[in-house]
C-alpha cells in the first residue's frame, strides 16, 4: 500500500513535531501493507480515491466562490486584494491542520487511501495557487502595483494563520476526545480496527463504490457541459472543470514524489520540496498562457474551454494547501528561515515568469 511519505514527502529536517507522527507509518505496517496488493492495484486505488475526491474539492471551491463574490456576500472579487478564491484557500488550509497534520495518522490507521484522498486530492484540489497569482498579475496589468504587493503578504499571512487555527483546535478537539474516553474508560484501539480498511476483501467494495461515484460525476457533468455549453453560462466552465479536474490531481500526485530528493545525486537543497514548487510554477506558467489567449481571441467558445481548464485542471494541478503545511513544518524547524525562502522563492519564479507570459503582452 502506498505509503503516506510519499504524499506528504517532507524531508526530516522541517518536519514540524506537529506533523511528525501525522506523517511517518510504522515499518511493519508498511511491509504488511506491501504483501497485501500489487503495486499496479495499489496505484489504481490511488487514481481513484485522487480523482474522486478531486472532483469534490473543484465542486466546493467554486460554491465558496459564489457564496463570498459579488453575486451573494459581496467579500471577494478579481479587483481587490480578497480575491475570489481566498475564501476555499482559507477553509483548505484550516482542514490541512486537521486532516492533513494533527488526525492524519488515525486517518490512515482506517485507510492510507483515505487520507491519499482527502488531503491530496479534495485539500489540494480545494486549495489553489494560481488563482491568487493571478488575480495579482491581473493588478499589476491595471497599475495597481502597492496592492498586488499587499495581496501577496495578505493571502500568505491569511492561509499560515488559517493551518495554525487548524493546528489548534484539532488538539483541542484530541485532547477532549483524550479525555472523555478516559471519564468512560472506553479505548479507541478496538474500534478503530474494526473500521481499518487493510486487506483486499475490504478495499474492494470501497473500490466498486468510487469507481460508481467517478462514472456518476463524470457522466452528470457531460450531460449538463453539453447543455449549457452554448449559453456560455459560468455552469459549463464548472462542468468542464470537473471533467479535466482528476488528470491535474493525478500529475501533482507523481510530482510530489520529487520532494524531500534535493537536486543531483548530490541531493542539494534537500529542504526545498521541489515537487510542489513544480507543480505551482509550471500551473501558474499554464494559467497566464491561457489568460493572454483569452484576451487575444475574446470569444465565448475560447472563454468556457480556457476558464473550464483553469478552474479544472489548472486548479487541481497546484495546490496552497500543501505549499501552507510545508511552510509551516519549516517555520517550526530548526531552521525557520527556509519558510520565508521558499515561500519568496515560489512566489518570485511564479509571478516573474506571470509577468512575461501575460502581463507584458496584455
């Protein structure tokens, strides 16, 4: 079974105490997790659970944004600093505390697949990078310099102090099921191994459910894609991007494997998870390509395929809320000047490379 090291690949050195048990599984258990399934099955499960509750993560980001936008709450919008996809990276971060850190390892004790799932694929498909490069790129082509600036520090400090909150009250909520368990003297250990989903005859039905769930999902949103494309209402963008949504969970996936590798065979620079930098750099090069193509062509077809990608795709192909967790496991190491260095390093390769793809041609 695949391991929750290769997730959350974070090496040794800026593994916050937070995360430490969160993330590293017992050799044994991995062992027995190994002669349990075949490797190509084990990746097969992944795919599934990744793109299933990717669709779910492009689902939830796109009603925050219409809860907090200018059509109900009137919070966020593309001109401002609270841009429109703060709220789902927000909400993403605060549940990375939770799901991703602080129960991560009782997540997994009940299946490595589900925590795959659910901070991979639906937390960082919830969470993305580029709409908040983009929206201040978008500034910057308007001359509004001083905000794009102040919209980095703000989306940096909101996210950090959203996986913090998270961090908390995960503990908190730990510590009172700690101590209710111990005014009852019920344990947890057996019921939790009446819940672990760790052999064949159990993973299957699980298995048989999803890939019943994925074809539902996929088959609903080509149908109503196929209604609505030609009115160029903001639904095709969104049926669309659950289409092309689970192929950009997946890429993340393997490029995660990067992390924690450092560069050559020396493995330089080992701190730096070059594996979501990749994927954030490469997303957000992706995402103003097609943001200049938009405003060169100007047509509806162009605009419902070009922001159904970057909805879809793009949006699950980067990710805020691992960026927020390795930030902050490096905050709390022994080196805290690595999380200001790769955060400044993501954010200057991202929103140069933004500056030369859209804004000098826009």
């Amino acid at each position: 079974m695949t391991t929750i090291s290769v997730v959350t690949p974070l090496p040794e050195e800026i593994i916050s105490p937070l995360s430490t048990d969160a993330i590293v599984c017992s050799k044994d258990k991995k062992q027995d997790d190994k002669e349990r399934l075949p490797k190509l099955l084990d990746c097969a499960f992944c795919l599934i659970h990744l793109a299933v509750f990717g669709i779910l993560g492009v689902l939830t980001r796109y009603v925050l944004q219409k809860l907090f936008g200018p059509g109900v709450a009137v919070l966020t919008n593309d001109e401002n600093i609270l841009y429109l996809d703060l709220p789902s990276n927000m909400v993403g971060s605060f549940l990375m505390g939770w799901w991703g850190i602080v129960f991560k390892a009782d997540i997994s004790s009940v299946s490595d697949y589900l925590a795959i799932g659910l901070t991979t694929g639906y937390l960082g498909s919830l969470t993305t990078f580029s709409g908040w490069d983009q929206n201040m790129l978008d500034l910057v082509v308007d001359g509004h310099w001083v905000l794009a600036v102040l919209g980095f520090l703000v989306g940096l400090f909101l996210a950090a102090y959203s996986v913090i909150f998270g961090i908390e009250t995960a503990k908190c909520f730990r510590w009172l099921l700690t101590r209710r368990n111990a005014c009852t003297g019920s344990g947890t250990p057996s019921s939790s191994s009446n819940w672990r989903v760790d052999s064949f005859k159990r993973h299957l039905p699980v298995m048989v459910v999803l890939i019943l769930m994925l074809g539902l999902l996929w088959g609903v949103c080509g149908a109503l894609l196929r209604k609505e494309f030609s009115s160029g209402s903001s639904g095709a963008q969104l049926w669309l991007a659950c289409l092309v949504g689970p192929p950009g969970v997946w890429i993340r996936w393997f490029l995660a494997r990067l992390n924690g590798r450092g560069l050559g065979r020396a493995g330089l620079f080992k701190w730096v998870p070059f594996g979501t930098l990749a994927a954030n750099v490469s997303e957000f090069c992706i995402m103003a390509a097609l943001s200049t193509v938009k405003k060169a062509v100007n047509s509806q077809t162009c605009d419902i395929v070009a922001s159904g990608i970057q909805l879809g795709f793009l949006g699950c192909l980067s990710t805020l809320s691992a960026f927020i967790a390795e930030f902050n496991a490096m905050r709390e190491s022994k080196h805290p000047w690595r999380a200001y260095a790769y955060a400044l390093i993501t954010v200057c390769i991202s929103f140069g490379l933004g500056i030369l793809v859209y804004s000098v041609p826009v």
